[in-house]
C-alpha cells in the first residue's frame, strides 16, 4: 500500500512537471514580448516628442527584451530589425526615423503569438 502511494506520488509529480515546465516557458515568452511591446510603444511616446535619446533607450530595452524572448516567428524577426534601425536613427538624432520605426516594430511584437 505504502508503495502505491509512493509511486501515485511519483507519477503525479512527473506529470505536473512534464506540464508545468512548458507552461512556464510560455509564460516567460508572454513576459519578454509583453515588455518588449511596452517599451517599443513608450520609443514611439517619446521620438513623437522629438526626444531621440530617450527614444533610442526604450528601443533598446525593448530589443534586449525581444531578443530574450527566442521564439521562432517572422513577427518578431521583423520587431528586432525594426527596433536596431530605430536605435541606429535616434542615435544620429532622428526623432521622427526613430519613432517610425519603433512604431513598426510595436506593431510586429503585437502579432506574435505564444506557443
């Protein structure tokens, strides 16, 4: 009896891991993209108020958010090009390059659907 238990025990267990685990991964993944979304919108805030400095540093949290993500899909492949372009013009002092493509970028990360 004692053994019955103890292996209900262990089966259960093995279960709740081999659902749990993957549970967890897309909640990162929901996390990082979520995060990602919220700093490329706060990119656009910004670059709209020709602040290309504070633009450039959403868009690159955003990035280092987006890139932590590691999902497979061509939303977010499209999301990272987006946001380096955006980062290369605001650091050159483009306001209004950085927001437009931050702004793409955001508009990308929003598609892309968890696993």
């Amino acid at each position: 009896m004692i053994i019955t238990i103890r292996r209900n025990a262990l089966v259960l267990a093995a279960v709740g891991a081999l659902v749990g685990i993957p549970m967890l991964n897309g909640m990162a993944l929901a996390g990082h993209v979520r995060d990602a979304v919220e700093h490329a919108k706060a990119a656009v805030s910004h670059g709209k108020e020709g602040h290309a400095d504070v633009c450039v540093e959403h868009a690159q949290t955003a990035l280092n958010h987006a890139k932590g993500a590691k999902a497979k899909s061509p939303h977010l492949d499209e999301g990272v090009k987006h946001l380096m372009e955006a980062i290369k013009h605001g650091q050159a002092g483009h306001a209004d390059a950085c927001t437009e493509h931050a702004d793409v970028a955001a508009t990308h990360l929003v598609e892309v659907k968890e696993k």
